[in-house]
C-alpha cells in the first residue's frame, strides 16, 4: 500500500474510459459480459490489435482463454507459455518479438490464422495475492508495448481480479440463497478493499482502523503514499447491506484507478461523483473525505463531500479546531466544477482526525450521543500517544460509553500525525 507510483498523465478520454470500465466492473454482471469490457477498455486504451483474457482454474492447475470465445477454449497448463509463466511468477512480460522468444506458444495463432509480434502479458492479482487470471494484449498500432502500457494494463487487470473474484463470491451467493451468506460476503468485499499495513511516511504516524457491524455497511479508507504525497480517504455510503458495501469499494476503485492514471484531486473528484451520480439511486449517495498530504510543504488539501467533522488539533496550542464538510456527498448531483480546494497546515505535533458517524452516533443506554466534546476530550489528554493506540483509547471510550448497547454502525478512525522532534 506504501508503494510510490510514477503515473503517466493521460487525456481526459482516456481517463474517463478507465473509469467507465472500473465501474462497471462493481456492477452485477455476468462473467462474459465483465471480461468482454475489460477486453475492449485493453485494445482500446493501450492500443492494442487484439486482446484476451484468461482464467485460472486452481482445482485444474490451468488457464482458460475465456475472451475471445472459441470452441474449444485454448488452455494451458499453470506456467506453460508466457501467459503460463505469466501466472507462476506473478510478474508482467513485455516481449517486443513473440515468435523470436522460445516460451511463446503459437496454438491459437495456428488456430486462427492471427500473427502476434508484440505481446504484453500481466498477470490478474486478486486478494491476498492469489492469482486470478491473465490479461494478454497483442500488437501494439505504434510499435512494441512501453513501461506506461504495462502501468495501464497492470491497473486494469488489478480492477478486473478484484471484480472476478467478486462475481465468482456473488454466483455462489446466488445459489445459496441465504442471507445471512449475502451479509458475510459483501463484508468479505467490503474488508478486501482495506489497508493490511500502514504506509510508512517520512516525518509522520498515520493509522486507519475499521470495525464492522453485525451486517454490511459502507465504510471504508484508504492511506496510500502516491509519489511524494499521502491520499487520505475516509467514506460512508448510505444504508446498510450488499449495495452500500459495493457502493463503497466501487468509489474507491475509481479513485485508485484515476490517481494511478494521473489525475489530480479536482478531476478525480468531479469524475467519480459524477459517475457515481449516474448510478446510484436519486436516495443514495456516499460521503467521503478525501485528500492529499504534501510531504514537503507539509499541507493537507482535500474536499470533503458531506463527510464531518473534520478534527484539527493544534499542539502549539493545545487546541481543537473542527471543519464541516467543504461540499455535497458524493454523487447526489452532477457537478461541473469541484471548487477550491480547502487547505490544513500541519505544525510539529498536529493531528487530523477523521472518525465516522459510527464513532459520534453511538448512543448510550440513556440515548446520549458519544458526541464531539468526548472526542476533543480524548486527543486532548492522548494526543501524544502513537496513532495506533489513540485509535484504541478513542474506541475503547466510544464503547464503554454505549455499553449494553449494540453497535448500530460501522465505525472508521483515520488519524494523521506530524511528528515532533520529541517523538521522533
């Protein structure tokens, strides 16, 4: 997750068609369907003749070429060819030359007739690693593929993994017919999507921490380090189940999509909610926080679409200062423009803290809110404490406070702190 990435800047074409296909990858549709659009976002994106998509089979130990449909379908043993050793090593092959490299098979080109030169080959990666398939493209129109087209393609294949192993999880559900299964496994989705480590930021302790209902809802952040900044992401779709659990994950896999094509905050912004209004019903909508760090000039910018408050505390001072959302949550209306951006200068020992309504919502036995001024209390008294256990003393508050009551929300807790030359 703490990985820098030197995007490629696209044009806003290109961008918007990404994104149109990171979308519909969250939507509910066949397998054919969703791996015919990853096919056709390949050849057109990358500019490539042809493309195909291939499926592992674990039980199998082998691939299967499910776009293009033939009858028979090619298959190929687990580390056979390149896009078998593709597989096996997890790794993108680029070949500028396929008939001049011995591992290349020639099977389907003696099949039909085609004649591959340049092949990229990356490999599909879903949770935990675990490989999914690969995505092969082929004849690139201005000569052999490049670094930028293996960064391109490696993006759509993360996307189409993800979605793969979803509609794969969602076909078993179906049959089962069960809803305490639907429940478990939009959760399952929900909690792929999450940071498994923390980034490690030069000059700061940051911690994100999420904890679940009983059912499905639509929390969700992000802390990744993008080149020289950290995008902050903190989101709650609204409701409780299967939608608002896809709603969020879909949101967020637009957002990573974009940033890793290149765009900025102003026009990841105004494309994702402007996708996400065209979707989700005129009812639904999704509030998120979402910003980018500046390592060097140690300032916050961020838009926050009906997602508060927003905490900033001040060591200099010792003080809380509390921000209310910048604009409307994302999707409940198309916008032209996204606005300025708001700014937060973080001093040596400032924090951000962003909590869901989860944290500020919960409710005693007496039904009295958890509410801001306990908040404030707490990184008042713990501010000096590691971001992790702040985390703690905050939820182990929030739930003594509503004990013996159950938890009615998702509770999310994003902190950011600037370090001291104190504490390091």
């Amino acid at each position: 997750m703490n990985q820098a990435i030197d995007a490629p800047r696209l044009s806003q074409a290109a961008l918007a068609h990404i994104l149109d296909v990171t979308q519909k990858l969250a939507l509910p549709y066949d397998l054919k369907h969703l791996l015919a659009e990853v096919v056709q976002a390949g050849e057109t994106v990358l500019a490539a003749d042809k493309a195909s998509l291939w499926i592992y089979d674990p039980a199998r130990d082998e691939l299967t070429m499910k776009v293009p449909a033939f009858k028979p379908a090619p298959r190929l043993a687990a580390g056979e060819g390149l896009v078998g050793e593709c597989l096996v090593t997890r790794e993108t092959i680029n070949v500028a030359d396929a008939y001049a490299d011995p591992r290349f098979t020639r099977t389907v080109d003696k099949a039909t007739g085609y004649k591959t030169k340049s092949v990229l080959n990356v490999p599909l990666l879903g949770w935990e690693k675990q490989p999914v398939g690969v995505l092969q493209l082929a004849n690139k129109s201005t000569g052999p593929f490049d670094e930028s087209d293996e960064l391109l393609a490696s993006t759509l294949a993360a996307q189409c993994a993800v979605a793969v192993q979803r509609m794969q999880l969602t076909e078993a559900l179906l049959l089962k017919e069960r809803l305490d299964e639907e429940v478990s496994l939009a959760r399952e989705i929900q909690m792929s999507t999450l940071p498994t480590e923390m980034p490690e930021v030069a000059g700061y302790d940051v911690f994100g921490h999420f904890v679940p209902t009983g059912h499905a809802g639509g929390d969700l952040f992000d802390l990744v380090v993008l080149g020289e900044e950290l995008f902050i992401l903190m989101g709650d779709a609204t409701g409780h189940g299967f939608g608002p659990a896809l709603s969020a994950t879909q949101m967020q896999a637009m957002l990573r999509v974009a940033f890793r094509c290149g765009a900025n905050l102003e026009e990841a912004y105004l494309h994702v909610n402007n996708q996400v209004a065209e979707d989700l019903p005129d009812d639904r909508f999704i509030t998120a926080f979402m910003g980018f760090l500046d390592l060097s000039r140690n300032e916050i910018r961020y838009h926050s679409g009906g997602q508060g408050p927003i905490l900033h505390f001040r060591a200099t001072d010792e003080s809380c200062h509390w921000f209310r959302p910048t604009t409307f949550p994302v999707g409940i209306l198309e916008l032209q423009e996204t606005g300025q951006a708001e700014v937060l200068k973080m001093a040596p020992g400032d924090l951000l803290v962003l909590l869901s309504d989860g944290v500020y919502e919960y409710e005693s036995n007496q039904g009295v809110q958890f509410g801001e001024d306990r908040v404030a209390q707490l990184v008042k008294y713990h501010h000096r404490l590691p971001m992790a256990e702040l985390s703690r003393q905050i939820l182990r508050a929030t739930l003594e406070h509503g004990e013996g009551v159950s938890q009615e929300d998702d509770i999310t807790l994003v902190l950011v702190k600037r370090l001291s030359e104190e504490n390091g």
